[in-house]
C-alpha cells in the first residue's frame, strides 16, 4: 500500500485529521472478507475489560489526514478488499472526522467501481444514544452497518464480531442488510482471531472470548515470546 497516497480530486472535507492507533489489512477478523482495518485513538467510555486499552488516551496514536487514509482504502480496493472496519478506540468521539473520512471512503468506493465494498463501524455507543444525537447519526450516515454498545465482560456471547451480548450489529443501508444480514444471529463455535506480528507488536484482531487472550500469551511464552507490555490489563 501506498500510505502517502491520496486519491485524486479528493472533496473540500478532505482537510480532516484523523487521530489513529493504527491500520492494519488485510483484516478477517472483524467483518466479512478481506478489510482494512482503522482503529482510531481516544475512547472516554472505559469498559472493564477492554482489550485495547492502548487506545483510550486521546493525546497517544497519531495524526493522520483522511485523504491518506482514503488513499489506503483506494489501494485496498484495487486490490481486492471487501470491506473497511472502523474500529477504535471510540470513532463518535471524533465526528466530525469520522463524517469526512466515511465520505471519503465512499466517494473512492464509487469512483473505483467498487460500490459492494462496504464499510463498517464500530462504536460503544448504544443505539439510543445514536439515536439522540444527531451528530453521531451525521457521522455514521454512510456506514453500511455498524457494531454498537459498550463491551461487557460479564456477558459473553457467541454471535460473530461481538464482543458481548448486549452489543447490536444493525445493517443501515441496502448494502448492509444484504452483506449482514446472514450473519446477525450467526454464532460460531470459536470466534476467528488473527494474529498480526509487526516490528513493534504484537496485534491480535477480533472479539476474543474471556481468558482467550491470557491463553494465547501463556501460549506464547511457552514459545520464548514474551511482552514487555499488553493493552488488555490495567
Ligand atoms: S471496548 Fe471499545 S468502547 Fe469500550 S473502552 Fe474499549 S475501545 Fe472504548
């Protein structure tokens, strides 16, 4: 991928920042097929048991113009990608970004013939609270699903790319009822992780299950890999 690239004849939103943790493709793990994956930086909510802690603190990650990123996505989809995964950290604490961006990333899907690439959202927000705002419904106007709720630990669940029960896939366009639709009541017996490994880290993508992710660091260790640091324990 090319991460300087942006694409060509971007819209006046364009001048947005978006602060990020991270992106990552391909990602499996979180959505149907082959995605991008953006996690933003800085979520207020602090569930207990957040698995990405990492991405609480507004002020960590980086700055990142959301031409680049819609120039990822411009990649992504050329080279086949299915979808992209919004992720975080909490997406709705930076709105107006995230509006921009979303725009972005549909106007390039459209413009490279690609308009069955569909993007995703995740946030802690429940959907009551989306409801009343009507800058968080701004903001996720062309998300074609998105994942809502705050996780909680107590309450595990088996429904595909959930992380807890409460938490609601909900389609929001005809792209996504028809992309996630099957999939809205689908368990599945393991959830799927991947399990990335770049200079720095190590990025385990997906909804883990409680103590899977203890179980994988056992795991590792056992190995000779052993963390300095992890985003899951306080
Ligand atoms: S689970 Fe999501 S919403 Fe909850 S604290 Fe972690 S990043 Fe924020």
């Amino acid at each position: 991928m090319d991460v300087n690239g942006a694409p060509a004849g971007a819209p006046p939103a364009a001048g947005a920042v978006l602060r990020i943790s991270e992106v990552l493709g391909p990602i499996t793990a979180l959505g149907p097929g082959r995605r991008l994956g953006v996690w933003v930086q800085g979520c207020p909510l602090a569930c207990a048991g957040c698995m990405s802690r990492h991405t609480w603190d507004p002020r960590g990650g980086r700055d990142v113009p959301v031409t680049r990123l819609a120039g990822l996505w411009q990649d992504a989809l050329a080279d086949g990608y299915d979808g992209l995964t919004v992720s975080g950290g909490e997406p709705l604490a930076q709105p107006a970004a995230l509006t921009a961006f979303l725009a972005l990333a549909d106007r390039v899907r459209r413009e490279a013939g690609r308009p069955d690439a569909d993007l995703l959202v995740y946030t802690g927000w429940e959907e009551a609270e989306i409801a009343a705002s009507p800058v968080a419904g701004e903001a996720l106007r062309l998300a074609d699903a998105v994942v809502t709720g705050r996780y909680r630990a107590g309450e595990p669940t088996s429904l595909v790319w959930r992380g807890s029960a409460n938490q609601r896939l909900l389609p929001r366009t005809p792209l996504g009822r028809r992309r996630y639709g099957p999939h809205l009541e689908r368990s599945a017996e393991r959830p799927e992780l991947q399990v990335r490994v770049t200079d720095e880290a190590v990025h385990v993508i997906g909804v883990p299950r409680p103590g899977e992710l203890s179980a994988l660091e056992r795991d590792l260790a056992a190995r000779g890999v052993t963390f300095r640091e992890n985003t899951w324990r306080p």
